[in-house]
C-alpha cells in the first residue's frame, strides 16, 4: 500500500508543469546557468527514475529529504506541523462523537417522530453544508459580532491550555458538526437495523427494562460500524483538515501541504503523502483490533 502511494504521489507531482526552480524564477529572475545549478542541487535534473530509486534508498535509511523550500529536513517540517492538526482532529471527533451517538439513538428510538424527523433534517443540512461556508458563519457570528471566541491562530497546549482550546474551538465545531452529520445517520441505521433483531425481541420479551435492553443488547453491535465510521473520520481529519486551516489560519499537516504544492516542494508533498497513508492504515489496524474488545464473537488468532 504505501510503495503504491509512493509511485502514485510521485509520479503525479512530476506531471505539474514547471518545477521548483521554475516556482523560484517566477519570483526571481535567474538566469539559465544558476537555474541548472539550483536543479542539479535539488537532484531534480535526472530522469524520474532516478529521482524515485534516491528518494526510496533514502526512506529506507530513514531520510525523508529536506525540504527544498525551506532547506529544513521533511521530519523537522512535518513535526512542526503535526501538533495542531492532531489537536484539531481529537476535539472534532470528541464534538462529532457528543453530538452524533445520542442524536443517532433517539432518532431510531423515536422513529417516525418529531424528534426523529429533526434529526434526520440537521444530519442532511450537516452534511450538505461546505466547511468553508460554515466556518466563515461561525466567525461572522461568534467571533466578529459577539466576540466570545478568536477568528483564528494557533495556541500550543504546552503554553496555555485554556488559551488553546479558545483558538482551536471554532475550527473544531467547523469540522466536528460534519462529522456529526454523518455520524447521525450511521448511528440511526445501525440502531434500527439491531432494534429488529430477534435477540432484542427475546430480552424484551423476558422482562428486561428498556434502558437495560438498549445498554446492553443493542449499542455493543451498533459500535462495529460506528467504529469503523470514527476511525476513517478520524484519519480523514487529519489529512483533510486543509480548508479549516486556511479559513481559521492556523498552522498544520493542511495548509504545510498545500504551500508544498504550490512550491514544488517536491520532498514536503512525499512525506506528507506517506504520512498520511501510515495514518490511514493505522487507524484501519485499529479499528478491527478494537472490534474484538467490542463483540466477543470477535477473535484474530
């Protein structure tokens, strides 16, 4: 999977016109003589071939380059990235989970009802909604008018914990009503798929309180999919979490990308690509790890 990646990212970036240099010359005028030189330094003036076997025996040392923009080694660059776009993914899956889980339950608890016909409209107009639109609502709103919270920066939590979760509320709620959009209707399916179930009629039938028979019968085989759902989320966060970044203005894997892109930073688009392929099969391991702590039928010998 990830030598596949590999190929794929780099070949597509050699396939945008222009170069680094030709970024560079864009901006500076150079002449041809120091734009071959710049080329031969950034080991750019080989075929692909060549570039590709230099960068896969430099990974496999550990060497994922420096980055040709900055001159700073991918590692330190992605490093210095990685902090907010992971504190950024966490809150908006802990916004998504709050929201979603109990929406989900009530709506399929309540099928047909008002609160249930609520629910189903807030998940389609969350899901319908861009995160652009949204988040430019929000700081309209709560950040412009009101004031209560920052438009945007980035805070450490090693520096001021509260002051970090002020900068990073906006975005959060941005990308977390979203998730929870989709999250809603996962959870609904699943709750109404398990509520028909013959076991779920049996421990009704035997007596059982219904808070007991939800608790315990129903929502452990309704986390399979919600985890599965969750943990793809929560890889996506932290890949696509670019357009937040922008609107919010806040550092990360998002927006270190994008610039790459746009520079040619040849090094910085890899790394991060394999980043965040290592994130997703990651996360995928798990999750079916985590399915056998949830269902007992479950076992990996």
């Amino acid at each position: 999977m990830l030598f596949g990646v590999s190929v794929l990212v780099f070949g597509l970036m050699r396939l945008i016109p222009g170069d680094a240099v030709d970024v560079m010359m864009g901006q500076v005028r150079l002449d041809p003589e120091t734009a071959e030189s710049l080329r031969r330094l950034f080991g750019i003036d080989v075929p692909i071939w060549k570039q590709y076997l230099t960068w896969m025996e430099a990974i496999l040392s550990g060497d994922l380059g420096r980055s040709i923009r900055s001159g700073r080694p991918v590692t330190t660059e992605i490093w210095s990235a990685l902090g907010p776009t992971v504190q950024l993914a966490i809150l908006s899956t802990l916004v998504g989970c709050v929201i979603a889980i109990p929406a989900g339950i009530v709506s399929a608890v309540r099928q047909n009802s008002w609160a249930d016909a609520v629910v189903t409209l807030l998940s389609y107009v969350g899901i319908s909604m861009p995160v652009f639109w949204l988040g430019t609502l929000l700081i309209l709103g709560l950040s412009v008018r009101f004031t209560w919270l920052p438009a945007g920066g980035y805070v450490s939590v090693f520096d001021d914990v509260g002051e970090s979760l002020r900068t990073a509320a906006l975005p959060a709620v941005t990308l977390g009503l979203g998730f929870a959009a989709l999250l809603m209707r996962i959870v609904r399916s699943a709750m109404l798929e398990t509520l028909r179930q013959d076991y779920v009629r049996t421990a009704r039938a035997k007596g059982l309180r219904e808070r007991v028979v939800l608790l315990r019968h129903v929502l452990r085989n309704v986390l399979i999919p919600v985890l599965t759902v969750i943990g793809l989320q929560f890889g996506w966060l932290l890949g696509g979490s670019v357009i937040a970044e922008q609107v919010f203005v806040r550092p990360g894997i998002g927006r270190l990308l994008l610039n790459a892109i746009f520079a040619r930073d040849y090094p910085i688009v890899q790394g991060v690509a394999l980043l965040f392929a290592v994130i997703f099969l990651t996360m995928n391991l798990l999750v079916d790890v985590a399915y056998s702590f949830v269902d007992p039928k479950i076992r990996y010998r």
